[in-house]
C-alpha cells in the first residue's frame, strides 16, 4: 500500500508519504525461481518446511558495469556511474499453535556508484596510448559506496475471534562511505582527496493490537512505539600534496563548523515515543475510521497530539467506492547537520503537515478500475538552512579551538554562533491523481494500467532577502559590535546588540517551486499475449524534470591564488527555480517466450530498456577549474574541444556509439535473460 493522502494513525515519523510493504503469509509449497539476463540475476525460492513452519529467501545481483566492459566498454557513456548492486530478503515462520506465530526477517542491501578499477585500467590505457599517462581522469572526482540491513523479530498473538497482538523488535543499520578526490587536470596533483563515513543506527520497538467489539461493524486498534536513533560521521584518509591548499583547508577548519564536523566527526542520538488509537465503524457500505496519534520527541522535549480520519462509502450495486480522508503528522529532524549541537541547531522543533484527499474509485466489472483523487497536503515547521539565526550565548568549548586558541576561549567562555537552520519553512502540495486498470485474469490477453498526476508543490523558507549591497552594509554596521539577544518570530529577525542598536530584518520571501516540484507525472504499463506462448510488454514513463536555479556566471576564487591553481566559483541566478532541465520520457518494450513443463515453466525473454536512446539529463556538474561556459567550444588550431560548465549528466540508461563521421548516436539497453521456475 501507499498512502500519499491520509494514512492509518500506526504509520508516523514522517510528513510526506509511507510505503507499507507486505510480505507473504503463507508458503502453499516449496518452489524456486531463478532468473538470470545480462544485467542482473536473481534467484527466489521458498520452502514449506513442515505445516507449521516456511521460510522464503530471495537474492539479486546488478553487474552493468562487468557487463559492458566486457562486451562494448566504448558504449559507457563518459559519465555513466552504473550501481553495482545486491540485495536479499529472508522471511522465516513458525507457528507452534493455532493462536501463536513468531516471524523473523532479514534484508539487506549494498549500492556502490563508484567507478571500478577496470574502467580506470581501460580510460588509462586510452591516454598512455595517446601519451597522456601524466594527465588526470575528467571524470567526476565522486563516489559513494551505501549499505542498508534491517533485522526484524514479531510475536502474533490472535485467538481467532475477537483479539490479535503483536510485539514487534527491528534494528535498521545505515552505512554510506563518501570519497572525493580532486586532481590538478594538467599535472595530476593531488590537491584534495577526502573520505567520510556517515552510519545510521535505528531501534525500534512496536506494539499493535486489534480488538473486534462488534463482530464485522466495531474494532478497535491501540499500540505504541519506540524509536533509537544514533548518527554518527567521520571524516577519513585526508589527502594533499600542496602545502598551499593545506593552509587553505586548515583555515575552513577553523572558521566553519559546519566543514569542522564534516572532517573531525560528529554524532547525535535521539528518542522518539509514539502512543496511537483508531476506531473503525463498518454500517453497510459505509465505513469511518477516527484515529489520534501522540507523539514525543525527546531532543526538543516536545509533546505533540494528531488527529486522523479516514472515510468511506461504497454502492455495492454499481461497484463505486467514495473515498476520504485528513490527518496531522509530525517528524523530527532527519540530517545530522540539520540538528547536530556542533554545526547545527540542536533547538529545532519537528515538522508539521496536514494531508487531506478525496475521491471515486469505480468498478467495471471484476476486469476494470477507475480511479479518481484529489489532495492537498500542507506543511508547516520545515527544517530550512537560514543565516540568520543566532544564538549569543553558545558555550566555547570545541576542542580544536581549546587547543590552538587557549586564551581566546578562556577569555570568552560563551560566543555568538550561527545555528544554520530554522523550523521557517512552509508550504504545500496539491494536485489530482487518475488511475486506470485492466486486471490480468483467466483468457484476458490484455492487462496493464494508467496513472497520471497533475500537481504543483511550493515552498516560502521565510528568510530575509538582501541585495548584496544590503548585505555589505549589514557587515559593516555589525562588526565590531556583540549581538546580545535574538527573537525570530514568523521569519523576522529583531536583533540587539552590545552598543544598545537594534536591528530588524523583515522576511520578504515568497512562495517558490519546490526542489522536486514535478508538472506531469504519466506512466504506461500494458503486456498482450498472443497465442499460448508469446508476451510482449512495455512501460512508457514522462516526467516533468524538477526545477533548478540557473548557473549564469563564474568568479574566480582568490583564496587559493598563491597555489598557482585557477579555481572558479558558479554564480547562480537571482531567481530561484527559475529553470528546468528537459522532461524526462523513457520507452521499455519487452518480449515474451513461454515453455510449460510439468515440472514448472521457462520464460525467456528479450528486453529493449529505454528503445529510442533517450538521454535524460538529473543533473549537473561544475568544473571548479575552468570558468562558466555556456556551450562547448572547439580550438580550430589543435582540434580540441572544451565542453560546456556545467555539464549535463545524464540518467546513463543507454548505450552511445560513434558512427562514421564522427557523429555519436544512443541507443537503447539490451538485455537478454531466462527464468526458471520450479
């Protein structure tokens, strides 16, 4: 299930949607699938142990990148960063009793977006033939290796009748290693490598139970929940060979706290309490379900109460479903950097949105279904960064500054420190969801769905809007001066400082498109069968691209002159998300060959993943070493071409070739595999 509107009052901790995410109950008997194609492999096989006891397994492997090093390497496209990814999923259960059942579950996964050693060894060879071996590579100096893995352990309870419990343990663990690494493109220095470790630790705790009041009309749901959230990162393997860039790098380290915590280390550690009840009515057709929510989120010390509602009316006779719903959700801060005591602001409060949807869900038959939904979903309290807010009574106590500043920090015990974020922003997102369904059933040949959605979300970070000018004077005015008391209510600032002035700054911002504001969002599934033995299948997707701000210009950055390096700082638009990168559109055609065997079937199949080579532009990346540039330009004298800054990258789902003349055409992914079921 998703729930993007009004969800069920168990579901919290978040403010925008939940993906609830069932796993099957029973095992009827054992089998085993196996699918293997030029991608990735997978394999699935579940085991009826006994009558009272199953377990199901699953594993994947993605290997795109050994794929195409393999049969076509000059086909990777120049910023191709392909996920080398596995996963697997185990579900074991047991049931000793007919009111008894104990579940344990097991997921992980690994995401490694990283160029390999192999499409290094094949990039070097290219330039030692060209005599280029000194030079350093221009690919993007980034990569991120992410690993997820979630135990879990339930107890049921049900006696069949009119009582179900459950306790629930789970533990998630997050670990993302980040590595940067920053070559001189003339000389392959190395100016800057970094490496830095972010982990994540949740507990979590969960009881739910179900009582039936009133057989098939009353129930009553109740449970609480427990939340243990440690997060912890570390900067790792700091690299220079330039003594300048040092006393450069050394310099942030005492200035910015922020770029302090990212390189020394920071962690925080949370609680987070819930208690929640839900009543559901069922008269007829109709049902409505009432819910409350209590939330307690112990880094702010806040106690916060929600109420939900849920309704529905459905016309058994003409198979058309009304439906309805509103609901309060909150959740605490979600980045460390947002609420860490060190670079942060450890006084931020959760986050607040009012989701509420209504619409018509029709039956044609039991082979068709139309559905029709609008919402509106308003927040409140967002987590925004703002470079106003301050605390001037905030303890000198960093160790790095006790070291190298000993006398400061005794002389000034307490400082004036910005905090960096804010619980200013607001906005909302609304729009209209269409959905239609042609089920797959017995003699159907056709099956597949619609859905469209139409919607617009914005955002007002409620922050003070000063020209450059404005700001200059600002620092002029302030800087000799000690500010002394700060209040911000609604956006606006009212400063005092230690001479006896007082400032205002007015929240003069406006409500702008969102981050990932998207217009139009349309997909297409269908698949027909023809004959006993043949499928074919596609899935059209377009999207509206998210909005951005523009880089217009370019600034040389002259802290770093003395290093004899030329770096160069983007300047971007003074109008935020004013532009969008191109809509994104991607056809997948696939085809069917099916083989039924007493024993089980065989599917082989051929699929043509993104057919007419679409490149479909997610972001962009800026070359601090070279200024703004708006198109490529090529030396009539040598023949070398300087690309664009930025440059675009682009969803690396093709395949590129260079034709006769010199011309580079795309084309699609060809994946060939074969199933095995058993």
């Amino acid at each position: 299930n998703v729930y993007s509107g009004a969800f069920p009052v168990q579901f919290g901790f978040a403010t925008g949607g939940i993906i609830d995410i069932k796993t099957p109950d029973t095992v009827a008997k054992t089998s085993s699938v196996i699918n293997l194609n030029t991608f990735l492999s997978d394999v699935y096989h579940q085991n009826k142990i006994s009558e009272n006891l199953y377990a199901i397994v699953s594993a994947r492997k993605s290997y795109p990148n050994v794929t195409l090093l393999k049969l076509y390497p000059d086909g990777i496209p120049q910023d191709a960063k392909y996920a080398d990814y596995e996963d697997y999923q185990a579900k074991f259960n047991w049931k000793p009793g007919t009111n008894h059942t104990f579940n344990v579950l097991l997921f992980g996964a690994r995401d490694k977006q990283k160029y390999t050693k192999a499409q290094d060894d094949f990039e070097n060879s290219k330039k030692e033939f060209f005599g280029l071996q000194g030079a350093a590579s221009g690919r993007p100096p980034v990569g991120l290796d992410r690993l997820f893995r979630t135990s879990g352990f339930r107890y049921t309870y049900n006696n069949k009748s009119w009582l179900e419990t459950s306790i629930s343990i789970s533990n998630n663990y997050f670990k993302e290693f980040f590595e940067v690494d920053f070559k001189n493109p003339l000389t392959a220095e190395q100016i800057f490598e970094l490496q830095n470790v972010t982990t994540q630790n949740i507990n979590f705790l969960e009881n739910n139970t179900r009582i039936n009041l009133i057989e098939r009309h009353l129930t009553f749901r109740f449970g609480g929940q427990f939340r243990d959230k440690t997060i912890q990162l570390q900067g790792e393997d700091i690299k220079s060979s330039n003594s300048t860039f040092l006393d450069f790098f050394n310099s942030l380290l005492d200035s910015n706290r922020q770029f302090r915590a990212l390189i020394e280390g920071d962690s925080i550690h949370t609680r987070e309490i819930a208690a929640f009840a839900e009543m559901e009515f069922k008269i007829g057709g109709f049902s409505i379900l009432p819910g409350y929510r209590h939330d307690y989120y112990d880094k702010a010390h806040e106690k916060k109460d929600s109420f939900r509602g849920r309704a529905e009316y459905e016309i058994l006779k003409t198979a058309t479903k009304f439906l309805a719903g509103t609901g309060e959700h909150y959740n605490a801060p979600l980045q460390i950097e947002q609420f860490s005591s060190r670079s942060g602001n450890p006084n931020l409060k959760m986050e607040h949105s009012i989701h509420s949807s209504g619409g018509i869900e029709q039956r044609i038959t039991s082979d068709y279904l139309i559905k029709v939904e609008g919402f509106h979903n308003q927040y409140s309290n967002l987590v925004t960064p703002d470079s106003y807010v301050q605390d001037p009574y905030q303890p000198n106590n960093e160790k790095r500054d006790i070291i190298n500043h000993p006398d400061d920090v005794q002389e000034n015990p307490l400082i004036v420190r910005n905090m960096n974020y804010s619980n200013s922003r607001d906005g909302y997102s609304r729009g209209v969801e269409l959905f239609l369904k042609a089920n797959q059933g017995p003699g159907r040949r056709f099956f597949g769905w619609i859905s469209y959605t139409n919607s617009v979300s914005k955002r007002n970070n409620h922050q003070p809007q000063l020209t450059d000018d404005e700001e200059n004077q600002r620092t002029r005015d302030n800087r000799d001066h000690r500010l002394q008391y700060q209040i911000h209510e609604g956006g606006n600032y009212l400063n005092y400082y230690d001479d006896g002035k007082w400032e205002l700054l007015v929240d003069n911002d406006k409500l702008l498109l969102y981050d990932y504001d998207r217009t139009h969002i349309l997909n297409v599934v269908f698949a027909w069968k023809f004959g006993q033995s043949w499928q074919i299948g596609s899935k059209y997707t377009y999207l509206t691209n998210v909005p951005i701000t523009p880089i217009v210009d370019s600034s040389k950055a002259s802290g770093l002159a003395s290093t004899g390096i030329n770096l160069y700082n983007p300047t971007y638009s003074e109008y935020y998300n004013s532009g969008r990168w191109p809509d994104f559109h991607q056809l997948d055609i696939r085809i069917d060959r099916f083989m039924n065997y007493q024993w089980g079937y065989v599917n082989t199949y051929i699929e043509l993943i993104n057919f007419f080579g679409n490149r479909n532009q997610i972001s962009q990346t800026y070359n601090n070493f070279g200024p703004y540039s708006r198109s490529a330009f090529t030396n009539p004298l040598t023949g070398f071409t300087t690309p664009s800054n930025p440059t675009p990258v682009y969803n690396s789902n093709y395949i590129e070739s260079t034709a006769i003349g010199g011309k580079v055409k795309y084309y699609p992914f060809i994946s060939i595999g074969m199933q095995i079921r058993f």
